[in-house]
C-alpha cells in the first residue's frame, strides 16, 4: 500500500477538520450541479410558465451568487454556444440577473467578452457567431448599450476596408452583423437611427463591390429558373431590408423579455468593452460562402390556408435559421430530430415544405453537407413516419421537382439524389410510378435525366437484386436496367477437351484452377506463372506479362466470385502473387484492367475489390487514378462508381497522411513532456521517443504528404489533356464543345476540387504555375478560379 | 468519412442514446463483465440481426456503407446447413462510422425487414454459427410466428406441424 493511500485511510477513520472540510467540498459539488440542472433546464417544456420559471430561477441565483459566483457565471458563458436554440431565454435571465445585481452582470459581460476574443483568435468562428448574437440580444435586455454595440459593429465593418485580405474574411464579419439584426435592429433603430444608417451604408456598399466568381461552384442548379440561387449575403441583405421596410418588426422570434418590460427597463447598461477583430493571418480559416437552396415558393403549397413566406422576407430568414440549426443541434438523433421539426407551432406555415427544403438544403450542400448523407435519409423516414399521411406528399412532390430540374443540376448533388432516392424507396419496398419517368428512354444515355434514372436502378440493385428491379420495372425500360451483376469469365473450358488442348491460354487457367482447388501456396502459383510466355515485344525487357497477370486474376477472382468474402479470402491467400504481379506501375493496370474485363457487369464488385487492394496496399492510389482515366475506362468514365473509386483512393490517401501528422505531433509532444518531468527531476517512462524515431516518422509523413501531391497532380493532368483533346478535337470537326460528356467531365474536375478543397489549396502554386496556366482554355480554366475564388 | 464537428456538443449536454450500449451481453464472451463492456465501448463492430436468409453480404454492404467504410462482413450461418440464417457482423475501419450506422441504420429496412444492429466485442472465428438447436438463431427455434423471410415457422412449431 502506498504512503498516501494510508494517509486517506487514517483520514476516514478521524473525524478531524479536514473531513469535514471534505464534506463541505461535496455539498459545494451538489449545489453547484444542481444549479447546473436548473439553467439547463429552464426554457424546456414545463408545466409552469415560462416567466415564472425563469423569475424563480433568478431568484435563486440572486440568492446563490454571493457564494457560486465563478460556477454560475460559467454555466451561463457555456450555454451561449450550447444551447443557441434557448438563446433568447437565457439573455432575459441575464437581463433579470443584471437587473437584481449589476456587478453579476458587468462581470457575466467581461467573462463573455473573454471567451469571444479567444475564440476569434482560435478561429471558432460559429462559436463567435453566436456569442455576438447574444451579446445583440443583451441590448434587448437593458443589460448591453445600443451605442457599445454598435461600436463594435463599426470595428467589424471596418475589417472590409483592409487590404490583401481574402474575401471570406470580411465576409464573415458582415454576415455577423447582419445574422443579429432580426433580433436587436428594432433597438438600434429606436436608440441610435443616424449611427445604425451609417453601418447599413457601409454594409451595402461593400456588397456591392463583393466578387461573386465562388458562386457557380456552389450552385446547386446552374440555371436560375425558377429560383434565383443566391449568394448568403445577397439574400440576408435582401431579407434585412424587407424588415427594415416593416420597421424592424418581426413577429416570429420568441423574446420572453417583453414580459419582464418593468423588471428590466430601469436596469443599469452596461458599455461593451473595445473588441478589434484579430488580424489575418496565412492559417486563418475563414467560413467558405453559401449560396441558399431554394426549391419551392408559396405557388407549390396546395394547401391554401398555409402561405410559403417569399425567399426575400424575414420570415422565410428566421423560420429557416430556426430549422436549420433544429438539425445541427439534433444530428446525432434522428427521431428527437423528427420530432422537434415538427413540433413548430407556427401557424399558417406550410411547416412540412419548409422543413423537406431545409433538409434537402443541407444535403445538397456544396461542397460538403454539415453531416453524412445518410442522417438526412434517416431522418426524412422519420418524418414520413411521423407525418404519414402529409410528409410523403410533400416528398413525392420535391422528388418529381428535382427529377425535372435534373438538366442544370450539379453533378455531386445528382449522386446525392441517387443516394437518397435508392435508400428511401429501398424502406417502402421500391414503390414507385416508375412509367412517369419513360421520357428517358427515349433519351441520349449521357443526358442528366438518363443518367439519374439508370444509376438510380444500379443503386437500387445493389440494395436489392436483380430480378426484383426487373420485376419492379416498366418491361419497357429493359434497355436502362443494370446488367445481371455476373463474372465474365475469358478462360471458360468448353465441353470439347481436345479444343481446350489447342488453346494454350485455357490451359494454364484450367490447370491454375486445379492447383488452387488442390490448395496449392502462393509460390506454387508463382513458379507456374513463370512458364506462360510473355506476349510482349521480347526485344526489351519487360516489367509484367500482361498473359500471366489475366490468366491469374480472372481465374483466381472467378473462382472467389461467389462472394465478397470469398474474393477477399482469395486475395488474402495469395497476396504475395498480387505483390509480385503488381511491382509496377504497368503491373498493376493489368491487374485492374483483368479485373474489370471480370466485373465490368458488377459495379459494386469492382468498387469493393478496387478499394480492398488499395486498403492492403496491393494497388496504388496513383495506380487506380490512372487507371480511371485509362482508354479502356472511356467507356464507364461518366459512371457514378467510377468517381466512388476515384474519391475512395483520395480519401485513403488523405486519411493516410492525417494519421502520420497526428502520430508525429503525438511523438513530439511525448518528447517534451518527457523532457520537461527530466526537468522537473520526475521519473520518466521507458518508451521515450528519441529525435532518431521522430526523425524516421517524419520522413514517412515527407513521403505520404508527396505521395498525396502526386496524387493529385496526376488527376489534375489527366482531366486537363482529356479535355482539352476534346475541345481541340471538336474544334478540329468544326463541333460543339459543350456537350453532355463535356459537362460531366468538367463537373468531375469541379468536384475535385470542391471536395478535397482543404488538401488542394496547399497546391495552389504548383497548380497555377505549371498546370492551369493562361494557354489553357478558358472552359477549364474556369473550374480553377473558381476553386480559387472559394477562400479568395 | 469527414463528420462536421458541431461547435454545440461540447457545451451541450448532449445524450447520444442511439450508441450507447444496449442490455444484451453476449453469454459466451471470454472474460469478465467489464472487460466486455470496455471492448464493447471501443468495438469497430456490429451485430446486425433480424435479416432474411435471403438477403446478401452484397446488400448488406451497400447499406452499411453508408455510414462509413466496411472492412468486412461475416455473415451468419446456419451450424448444420452453412447458410445464412438471418444475422451478420459488421466490421468497419474506424469507430466513427460505425456509430453513425448504430445512429442512422438501425431500424431502418433491408430487403424489406427492420434490421436491428448493436454493439459487438469483435468476431471471433465461431460466432458466426446458429447458436440454436437446429443449427440457426436461438429466436427462430422459439418463434410462433409465420416469418416468410426466415424459414416460415419457428423450428419447434415446424416440429410440432409435422
């Protein structure tokens, strides 16, 4: 037993001080929780009102403050950011706070002020966003001076008048300001109308002067009919004059405060101190911009007693900021989710379209949704489920929008609807009025609404199987419907045993087959591959034999065909002829290019195993990226697994990296600490990391992060001579350029981009100087500034 | 995957129920109680229950997929038979994305039948059989009911019938 165990051992047994001081300890912890609960708490559903509720609870406060100061002033500076939906609750329970005690209330301000400058500077900025809203809100409050805060919104609009700073910057700091005006504009406007006019000036002149190339990237549609897809900041800008235009009255937001009028209209305000926003810096990571995803107006709600808010009314702003944020805050729980949706109580709001436009808005977000793709599937079963005789409507509705708003939709966001759709119809047994869509039979395959249709099938078939798409079909839309997903198999034996004798490729499959059944190792197989001539050129010396690799994989994968299992199993046995076969680069084509030749029927196969042989590095990702772009793949290169693949081998890639940073910062960080307990005279553990083991790892991490860029650049390469073939070859032929391949292709390059947008601007140099340079033409060239326009 | 860091969760006190660890404890785990539970709280894997016998490792990846990236699928056997008998393990790379299929997956359909996943040590080569009986999952042994997807009736009514 160590010394100090039996030192606590005595200290139990004698009813000295210092037990009780123990005791005392707990009783703090029990009130301090307590307390606690009671914040968290008030706002929730209750069976008391909610004034009384928050007049007792400021009561007790009042009470407690002189001794738990420090714990409640912290509850109260952490449910800023953590309780954003009660924000107007927890401001009128400040404002009740102050008005009892101004001293709490200056001392709550500069604790909240502290926590804003650190999460400034930690570039926290949805954090800041809303600690700013709250201290807006505090003017409502009598707790915060109108004039204070409108000081500090001058310090944010002046950011837009500096220099060299990227655009997302000052963007920020505007759409803050504007983000509180639905709130505190009204007192603004009462209290200091020439100073707020002032900054409305200042806000709408640097709107107009904002570049808007980041728009197209974004955009959920290219075209804007029907709804103009706009920027944020237009749009906020649109809906704060619309308020304006009312006189700054809203009747939407729940301000519990008008209730407490006389409590708080005599308190004491208090002057926000001077806050200047941190300067910018090369690592600082403003927000990307936004545009907003509009899909319906008042004219798509049938039901006439409900009126669809127009997109530019403040309304529309603060029922979809309430929406929006009801699923950040719930993303973890669909059915809570679900639930809390629908128990908005608006009246005369068509609640059910708002909410299916919120959902779709977030997942169609570009570049990346705030969450996986599969919360929004989840939680939209739910709500059908929940709403079972008026959801589904509205879906059916904003699925048959979207079917034909398909021809200027983005690519990323037509594999999203795919996504979606084949889940949702796989939970209702695949019901659908698939006749509806027969105009796409007619169509040329590579047309968007062709497309959807046939990859909808594939990822319904990969869901289910093949006969029940078939069954579930028009018969008429036999010409789209996937393939029976089944190996082709080259070496077939046909029944003739003497024919199989003069064709020697049979042969060694046939005799491959027999080894591997009479369980044969790997090296068995390698000696035997050895004997099969080398079809190549024997002049020069070859890398691979391309015979050998196709006799081996075809026969080998056909024989695992039964199952993914089975074909992992196989490869796992014989890795090491895999290794061997794939020892370079031309190897290692012929290995994807056997496989595909097997599998060119089964998507899903070829994605599984392509990702597997990556994961167990039996494939390079540079490998598989050039193969993507090989000719043989021309012919599947506009099809969504193609791009699954693709992005798999970035993300693998990407994944790869991350790791290693985070192994060598952990490394190092063991280093120090170890160095600083020498320091201290502590004892050390034994696994010490030494400068030799950092060194080694970071040359791992120098490889990886070159591998990465390798990666990317021989994309970036392959879509730039692909395309500009084209336009060079249409040009030729006197064509068109823009046709629908051409789009496809160029929204793959877009995606890109878009989504390894945090990787690919550490290239931005190389890019620009030796990839997307002025001889390039423009259609291409596009795609790249607007990627750079993104964090410009 | 990427999963968006909500700013809310660290100052929200928020319940992830649909990850916490249900009451089924697996009777032939090899070691103590909390033990399993450690294992459990750190597991990449999932038991996934209520399939059809008919249903595919094929389907099953495609929806467990999206939540994340499979490592592999060990699908449910019968013990006497070698087919499948209505229940499988999951195994994915990373924690993460198998919680979002315990938030977003379970109870939703495949192949038409609610399919309920939970928490799993890990596979160990022998799980995958029937611990029934007849061979198949100790439910279909005891159920009363007619069950198209998985072998019509419970095995003791089936003997009874006949």
């Amino acid at each position: 037993m160590s010394r100090r165990r039996a030192h606590e051992d005595d200290d139990s047994d004698s009813d000295d001080g210092r037990s009780r001081s123990k005791r005392h300890r707990t009783e703090n912890i029990d009130i301090e929780e307590r307390l606690e609960k009671l914040i968290l708490k008030v706002g929730d559903k209750s069976s008391a009102s909610l004034e009384s509720n928050l007049e007792g609870l400021a009561a007790v406060l009042e009470h407690d403050i002189a001794n738990y100061k420090t714990k409640i002033i912290r509850i109260l500076c952490d449910v800023v950011i953590g309780y954003p939906d009660k924000m107007t609750v927890y401001t009128t329970l400040v404002g009740l706070l102050n008005a009892k005690n101004y001293t709490c209330g200056g001392e709550f301000i500069e604790i909240l002020v502290r926590d804003l400058k650190d999460v400034l500077k930690a570039c926290e900025f949805e954090k800041a966003r809303y600690m700013i809203l709250f201290l807006a809100d505090l003017v409502n409050c009598h707790v915060v001076s109108a004039s204070s805060l409108l000081s500090l919104y001058d310090n944010f609009i002046e950011v837009c008048l500096e220099d060299n700073i990227p655009q997302t910057r000052s963007d920020w700091y505007v759409h803050t300001v504007l983000y509180t005006l639905p709130w505190v504009g009204k007192e603004l406007f009462l209290n200091k109308e020439n100073e707020f006019n002032k900054l409305l000036v200042s806000i709408q002149s640097y709107l107009g002067k904002r570049s808007k190339t980041h728009l197209h990237a974004l955009k959920v549609w290219s075209s804007d009919s029907p709804h103009v897809q706009e920027d944020r900041l237009d749009c906020m800008w649109a809906q704060i004059k619309h308020l304006q235009s009312n006189a700054w009255t809203e009747r939407l937001i729940r301000r519990p405060y008008l209730a407490f009028e006389s409590a708080l209209q005599d308190a004491l305000q208090h002057t926000l101190p001077n806050i200047i926003p941190p300067s910018h810096h090369e690592d600082a990571l403003y927000p990307l911009p936004v545009v907003v995803f509009r899909m319906f107006d008042y004219t798509d709600v049938p039901d006439e007693t409900t009126v669809l808010p127009g997109s530019h009314s403040i309304e529309r702003f603060i029922i979809d900021e309430q929406l929006h944020l009801t699923l950040l805050l719930n993303q973890y729980e669909r059915k809570d989710c679900a639930a809390t949706l629908l128990m908005f109580k608006e009246e005369k709001i068509p609640l059910n379209y708002m909410i299916i436009e919120t959902v779709f808005a977030q997942m169609f977000r570009l570049p990346n949704p705030p969450t996986v793709e599969i919360f929004y599937h989840s939680l939209i079963l739910e709500l059908c489920k929940l709403q079972p005789s008026t959801m589904p409507i509205v879906l059916v509705q904003a699925t048959e929008m979207l079917f034909s708003r398909l021809d200027s939709m983005n690519t990323v966001c037509i594999e999203r609807f795919v996504n979606w759709l084949s889940y949702h119809l796989s939970n209702f047994q695949f019901k659908w009025t698939w006749e509806d869509w027969s105009e796409v039979l007619k169509m040329d395959p590579m047309a968007p609404k062709a497309m959807f249709v046939r990859e909808l099938l594939t990822k319904c078939l990969w869901l289910s199987y093949h006969k029940r798409i078939v069954e579930m079909c028009p018969d008429e839309f036999a010409s789209i419907l996937p393939a029976e997903p089944r190996p082709k198999f080259r070496y077939h034996a046909p029944d003739d045993e003497i024919e199989t004798e003069t064709m020697p490729e049979l042969m060694y499959s046939l005799r491959l087959t027999k080894s591997i059944k009479a369980k044969c190792t790997p090296e068995d197989v390698l000696d035997f591959l050895k004997e099969i001539p080398n079809p190549l050129d024997d002049s020069v010396e070859h890398t691979h034999n391309p015979l050998a690799i196709d006799v081996f994989v075809q026969t080998l994968l056909n024989l695992g065909a039964k199952s993914f299992s089975h074909s992992f199993a196989a490869i796992a046995k014989f890795n090491k002829v895999f290794k061997e076969l794939g020892s370079s680069d031309e190897g290692q084509q012929c290995i994807l290019k056997s496989m595909y030749d097997l599998w060119s029927d089964h998507q899903q196969m070829m994605l599984v195993l392509v990702n597997k042989m990556m994961k167990t590095n039996l494939l390079s990702v540079s490998a598989v990226a050039n193969w993507i772009f090989s000719e043989e793949m021309m012919r599947d290169f506009t099809r969504f697994y193609v791009w699954d693949t693709l992005h798999a081998s970035i993300r693998k890639m990407n994944k790869q990296v991350n790791q290693l940073q985070l192994e060598v910062e952990e490394m190092k960080d063991k280093k120090e600490e170890a160095a600083n307990k020498v320091n201290d005279g502590l004892d050390v553990d034994e696994n010490v990391p030494t400068e030799d083991d950092i060194e080694a790892l970071e040359e791992k991490l120098d490889t990886a992060q070159s591998d990465q860029k390798n990666l990317f650049l021989i994309i970036f390469q392959r879509f730039i001579m692909m395309l500009s073939n084209h336009i060079a070859n249409s040009e030729t032929h006197g064509q068109e350029v823009n046709t629908l391949w051409f789009k496809w292709a160029l929204d793959r390059l877009r995606q890109v981009f878009l989504q390894h947008h945090s990787v690919v601007r550490q290239y931005n140099n190389t890019l620009e100087t030796l990839m997307f340079t002025s001889d390039i033409d423009f259609h291409i060239l596009t795609v790249f500034n607007e990627f750079q326009a993104l964090r410009g | 995957m990427d999963v968006w860091k909500s700013p809310f969760s660290e100052t929200r006190q928020v319940q992830h129920k649909s990850t916490l660890l249900s009451n089924y404890r697996d009777q032939h785990f090899k070691g103590s109680r909390t033990q399993q539970e450690e294992k459990l709280k750190a597991s990449t894997t999932l038991y996934v229950g209520n399939l059809s016998f008919y249903t595919t490792e094929e389907q099953i990846w495609e929806l467990f997929s999206r939540g994340g990236d499979v490592k592999r699928i060990i699908m449910g056997l019968d013990k006497h038979k070698r087919t499948p008998c209505g229940f499988c393990f999951v195994e994915y790379y990373d924690r993460a994305d198998a919680e979002n299929c315990m938030r977003y997956v379970n109870g939703t359909r495949l192949d038409d039948r609610i399919v309920r996943t939970d928490w799993d040590a890990g596979f160990v080569e022998g799980r995958q059989f029937g611990r029934g009986r007849s061979g198949g999952q100790v439910r279909d042994e005891y159920r009363t009911d007619f069950d198209d997807g998985r072998g019509g009736y419970g095995k003791i009514v089936q003997d009874k019938m006949k």
